[in-house]
C-alpha cells in the first residue's frame, strides 16, 4: 500500500506511546486542566514525581528522528535498530516507506500533524505552573532538593518536547501557559516561532532544568538529573547551530529569499543574522558539552573481544555497558532505563540480535571504521578484505569487532545453554532464514546489546531484562569535538584530547593527523562525506565518522544526516544499499544450506544475482516493476522538513479559511490534502 501520513497517524510515525492519556490532544479541542490532574495534587515532592513518571515513557520512548525504539521495545531487537533506514542500517525486508522514503510516498495528510504535541506540553505546563507556584509559597512537603528537582525535570520534559516539534518541523509556535480553551486565544497563539527562536527558548529551559536539578547520583541515573540536562543542551545546540548552517538558503531557515515566514504579518519587521546565530549556538553547545566531558569517566574497554567458555559476566566492561541488568554503577551511561520481568516490563532485544531481526548493518557502515594503526581500510595494510566478516573485522576499530557479529564469534558461553549450544560459534549470518522476522537482510548482524546470559536469551517470549542506555557522556566529547572545529575550523587542544580518548578506547592510534593526511574523501561511501552536494573537509568528516563509530544504534544518525543536509546526492542518484560480499565465497555455505536457491531477480529469489555486483542488495533481490525499491532509494528537497496538516492550518484561523491561518505550511509542500512533494 502506498504511504502518506494520514494512513499511519503522526502519534505512530513520531512513536508517541499509545498509553499517554494526554497524547495526540487537538490544541484547539483541549480538555479542561481540571481534568489532567486535580488541584490537590500537588503538595508532596512524592505527588510531583507520580505526575511526571506517567511522561517518561512520551519523552523517551524513541529517538527525536528516526521513529524507531529508543529504548529496548518488545518483539524486536530495541536499540539496536535505532539507526534504521539511513545509509548505516536497513530495517524490514522491502525497505523503507517512512522516514527514508520511498519516492513519492509522504503526502501532505487531511488531518493534524503538529497539533498532536501539544497536549503534553500542555500538561507539563499546567504541572510547571502549579509546583512553582508550590515551591514559591512553601505549601510543597518533603525534600526541598527533590521538590527542585522535580521541577527542573518539567522543564527538560518541555524542552525535549518542543526539540521533537523543532527537529519534525522547524518554526513552531511556543506555549508557556496554560491557554483558556477558546478559538480566539488559541488561534492567537498559533502563530509559528522562527526556529532559532524556537531554539533558544528550549536552550533557557534546558538552563532552568540545570539549575534545579540534582546529580546523577540522586537517583543512580534512573531519573532525569543535571548532567543529562547539560549533555541534551549540547545536543540542541549542536543540532540547531548545524542545521542553519547547512540548510541556509533553503528556505528552511528564517530569512532565507524563500523562507515562508516571511509572508506572515506576525514576522513583518524581523531580521535575522543566521551567521551570528549559528556561532551563538556552537558556542553553546561547546560549554555544556565540556561540562560533561570534563567530569566524564568513559568505561574501561579491556581489549577482550568475546569471553571464554563459563564466563558470562564480568569479561569486558565496554560490551557490557549495554548488557547488563543495572547501569548504576556505571558512570559514563548518565542516564538509563531499568526493566524488571516480574513486573512485566521486559524486552527481546538480546534474544533478536542474537537470531536476526529483519534488519542489519550496512556496506557502508562496515568499510567506515578504521584499521588498529588509524588508517583507512583503503590505505592500511591491515586490512584483509571482505571475503568473510571475519576478514572484515579483523585488525579493525574494536567497535567493529565488539559490536557485530562475525563468523567465530562466541554464541553461548553460558554453561545453561546446553552442551549442543556451549562453545559454539556464530557461523554464517540468516541471510535465507525462512522466518521472515529473523531473517538477517545484510548479513552484518547486531551484537551490541547481546549478552551470554542465558536466562534473558533462551527463547521468544521477552526475557530480557539488561538496562537501556539513554544518555551517555562520551557523546558530550563528540558534540564538543564537533562543535569546536565547526566554530573555528580546526581543533583546540581539548578537542584532540578528548579525540583520543575515544580512539584510545576503542583500540585504535591515536594518531589523528595520520588518520586525515591518508583520507580520501572520494573513497569513503557514508553519507557523512556531504553536506549539500559538496565534500566537506577531511578533519571534520572524521569527525563525524568517529561519531558515528560511537554511537551507532544508539538512534541520532537519521538526525545527524538531516542536520548536515547528507541527503541531498539521492535528489539526483539513488543510493543501492548493500551488505556483505555475498558472490565471492560466503554463497557457497548458503548452497549447502538451501540448495538450488534462486538468485535470478523475480519474484521467488531469496538473494540479490551475482549479475548486480558481489555484494548483497537486500532491496535488489526481485527487480519485478512491482519493487519500487529496486534500483535504490531517493530523496527530495521537502522531506528535510514534515508538512503540516491541513487541519492543523485550517484551525489555527479564526474563519477556518486556509488563507487566514496563522500557521503556514512547510518549504516545497503544498496546502492540499494528499499533495506531494512540490521538490
């Protein structure tokens, strides 16, 4: 079936959690505040954190950008696809019809599509305003740290809601206060913010949150605290800072010739120097990031790629960062999600990334890590080639070998898992599993967030119960790294610093310069080497390749693309992605396995032919006209941004006339219901 908006509704497409009883509220349909929670409840810092605990799962349930499951979900493998759909990680065996679409599928939907936030702003503002109002009047009992705290994490829940309506769709209107429910104060106050101004309100409530919040030690990183705060401020002002930079002109940035705030009479008289914002926002995100990074403890990394036979835990900290029951005492994971099966909270994320899950890790993302000596697999003589994954693994960035399987990987270790399990190895990825959901599409499996703990992998039925990262300091380096050479166009001496931490972690020289002077930009294949259709520089596309070295699947890549405009090239040349070298060796094992298997491009093959190159093309299997995948995915200039609805312009008017709407559409939509990309 074809996609638009409408079909899936925008609570799904953003992964707003079905159970929030004030999710996908009309802004101008609202339920009376009396009716979110009754007044009486707040005089105890106890019915504070009740109020807010049922939002948790609203602000985090995903990543801001990709749609997919930013903590550990349930019949899936959780995190680990966080990155689906972009150039590293592909997800569901036709591909993409949502985020990375397929062309011509978004639409502009007959309904809402922004309006659907605004009944959880509307909640946390009505909570701000009555605990402030609490605290000032000391009618609030219990701690008066945690009464504080409380409150500032009303203010990071706001600001994380309004960077998901930023990073959906620019200039949105700002609401502090909790609107009296009539056309003419709501439609008054729907007038669209001009995104570096959306920006920095959410950067002032982000400062507000830091100063009331406690450490992370007040709830062992279980709630959000201080140091998350600071982390998540760079991430905003990083993100902001990027995206005018790399989009201006567009017409998505206020001020642009085309930008379509200008025709509305509400910015009549406004200017803006976006240069003079980008340098406020890197500045920004420089001083939070390195609060963090300063302070950060970054876990060990013994250099222990698998453990032994009986040993499930405790053989390398950095792969049991993501696998194990409690991130407590971890000090680098600022912030985490704790699950408990006799409650019924659990997950399958282990088990899955240990069968497959329909998903995998791209061609792409494989050749982008570095050999030991910090050299380019295309220029190090470390460097064994793709013949097998093991050979691409081998000499290799340790994320690499750590977080993906490879042929003799270790399975089982667990003396639990029988002795036709124990000792065994992982051998060649489900490239034809007939289980469609296990299939592994790439042939580059998952294994970050696996453990060998048998107990939470036996079976199918949602025993997992390992902890889900959510904030983790090391990124505060990255934005840091980034932030600076974007801000002054080379590196300080923190920067390097940090740099090498994470190279040194991840078992890789910490020689950076020979890493740039050996970098060929014409030969690096992830979509980080643009911004725009230009190459950017070999300093800052390391840069970015070691951030996506570190935090794959960890659901900022989609985000990172949008911001860095890496999409633009698919406007012009489809991008066919690919997986493993399936047609120089590893076939030969899937012979034994499925003999006369079909590799022919109809509708019965289970594999891409030898004919379309050596490597795996999970898209390219049956070329039939019926495969709009076929010859590769596309881009289009108005997919940077969502639409607006048609419902959601029309009721921001005070005559419901599209016209007179104080709410204008996106850049390259059209204000028709079902209308397609107009570029």
């Amino acid at each position: 079936m074809k996609f638009n908006i409408k079909h899936l509704g925008f609570c799904t497409l953003l992964g707003v959690s079905a159970s929030m009883s004030t999710s996908c509220d009309d802004m101008l349909n609202l339920e009376p505040v009396s009716q979110i929670t009754p007044e009486a409840f707040y005089g105890s810092a106890d019915q504070l954190a009740a109020y807010l605990n049922s939002y948790y799962n609203g602000c985090f349930t995903t990543a801001p950008y990709s749609g997919y499951m930013y903590h550990q979900g349930s019949y899936n493998d959780g995190m680990a696809r966080s990155d689906g759909n972009t150039d590293i990680m592909l997800v569901g065996l036709s591909g993409s019809n949502t985020l990375f679409a397929k062309d011509g599928y978004w639409e502009v939907s007959s309904g809402k599509q922004l309006q659907g936030y605004y009944g959880n702003v509307r909640a946390i503002n009505f909570f701000l305003q009555k605990a402030t109002e609490g605290y000032e009047a000391k009618t609030i009992s219990g701690s008066e740290t945690l009464v504080k705290n409380y409150i500032g994490e009303g203010y990071f829940m706001r600001a994380m809601y309004y960077f998901q309506m930023l990073a959906y769709y620019g200039d949105i209107p700002v609401i502090t206060e909790v609107l009296e429910d009539k056309d003419d104060v709501l439609v008054e106050n729907s007038k669209r913010t001009p995104r570096n101004e959306v920006a920095r309100f959410i950067l002032s409530d982000l400062d507000k949150a830091i100063e009331l919040l406690a450490s992370r030690d007040q709830f062992d990183g279980q709630r959000i605290n201080k140091e998350s705060a600071l982390l998540f401020k760079s991430r905003v002002a990083l993100f902001e800072a990027t995206f005018e930079k790399y989009h201006k002109g567009s017409g998505r940035v206020p001020g642009d010739a085309n930008w379509p705030g200008a025709s509305m009479s509400y910015n009549s008289g406004k200017t803006f120097n976006i240069d003079s914002e980008v340098n406020f926002f890197l500045t920004e995100a420089m001083e939070a990031a390195k609060e963090v990074a300063d302070a950060a403890v970054l876990t060990e990394n013994n250099h222990v790629i698998q453990p032994n036979v009986g040993v499930i835990t405790g053989w390398n900290p950095y792969f049991e960062m993501y696998s194990q029951p409690s991130l407590a005492n971890v000090p680098e994971v600022l912030m985490w999600k704790q699950y408990n099966k006799s409650l019924n909270i659990s997950h399958d994320a282990a088990y899955r990334v240990r069968i497959g899950c329909a998903d995998g890790y791209t061609r792409t993302f494989a050749e982008s890590f570095l050999c030991k000596d910090g050299l380019p697999i295309y220029a190090s003589p470390l460097y064994k080639g793709d013949v097998s994954i093991d050979d691409v693994k081998a000499d290799r960035d340790e994320r690499l070998q750590l977080f993906v399987w490879g042929e003799s990987t270790l399975k089982d270790s667990d003396p639990a898992s029988g002795e036709n399990q124990v000792g065994k190895n992982f051998g060649n990825p489900g490239i034809m599993d007939p289980l469609q959901e296990t299939r592994m599409i790439t042939g580059y499996q998952p294994r970050k967030y696996y453990t060998y703990d048998y107990t939470q992998i036996a079976n199918d039925q949602l025993l997992g119960t390992n902890a889900s990262p959510i904030f983790r300091s090391a990124e505060a380096l990255l934005n840091y790294m980034e932030a600076c050479f974007e801000k002054n166009g080379s590196l300080d001496g923190t920067a390097k610093e940090y740099w090498k931490q994470l190279r040194e972690r991840a078992g890789v020289s910490t020689d950076l310069d020979a890493t740039i002077n050996a970098t060929d930009l014409s030969k690096e294949g992830d979509f980080g080497v643009y911004s725009g259709t230009a190459m950017v520089d070999k300093t800052l596309y390391n840069i970015r390749r070691e951030r996506m070295n570190e935090t794959f699947s960890e659901g900022l890549r989609f985000a990172d693309l949008i911001r860095w405009r890496s999409f633009d090239r698919l406007m012009t040349t489809q991008w066919i992605p690919e997986g493993v070298n399936f047609w120089d060796d590893m076939y030969t094992a899937y012979e034994e396995l499925y003999p006369g298997f079909i590799s022919d491009g109809t509708t019965d093959a289970v594999v891409s032919s030898r004919e379309r190159g050596k490597y795996l093309q999970p898209y390219s299997i049956n070329m039939s006209t019926a495969n709009e995948l076929r010859n590769g995915y596309s881009w289009h200039e108005a997919y940077y941004l969502y639409p607006l609805g048609i419902t959601d312009i029309r009721t921001a008017s005070p005559d419901r006339d599209l016209s007179t709407s104080n709410l204008y559409q996106n850049v390259n939509w059209p204000t028709e219901a079902g209308g397609k990309a107009l570029k």
